[in-house]
C-alpha cells in the first residue's frame, strides 16, 4: 500500500533534456511525412478517373500545411527556449 502523503518530484528540465524533447518532437513530425509519403505512393497507383486526382492532390496539399504547421510551431517552441537558454546563460 502506498501512503497517501507521498509527492511526486517535479520533473526539472535540463537545456538536453529540452533538446532532446525537441528531437522528438521533430522525429514525430518525420514520421508523419514518411506516412504521407507512402499513402502516396499507394494512392497513386489507384487514380483511374479525375476524381481521384482531385482527392489525392487535396489530401497531399492538407497533408502538407498540417506538417508546415507542426513545424513551424515546433521550430517556433525552440527559438523561445534557445533565447531563454541565452538569456540564463549570462
């Protein structure tokens, strides 16, 4: 039985644990790109009629601003962190 009165540690974040956060984050972003890519690849092999280019060209270009989007707020996230790094450092 555990006791009521235990706390959990707060997790404190180091400048590599935040890279490494980073790292991951980007990592999901590469992920969710091979998976576009490969759906793709698969789809184009089915387009027979103008409908399904259409539906293809629309889910790569919906496909495309949701992985800028990540990117860019990711990319947004460790401009804040580095000047935040930079600022402690002194």
């Amino acid at each position: 039985m555990i006791a009521s009165n235990t706390k959990t540690p707060k997790r404190v974040l180091s400048p590599s644990s935040e890279i490494y956060g980073n790292s991951a984050k980007i990592a999901e972003i590469e992920v969710e790109e091979q998976n576009v890519i490969e759906k793709i690849q698969i789809g184009t092999s089915t387009l027979e009629t103008k409908e399904d280019v259409i539906q293809m060209i629309d889910f790569v270009q919906e496909s495309i601003q949701k992985i800028l989007l990540k990117t860019a707020r990711e990319c947004h996230k460790i401009i804040i962190k580095k000047e935040l790094i930079l600022q402690n450092w002194n």
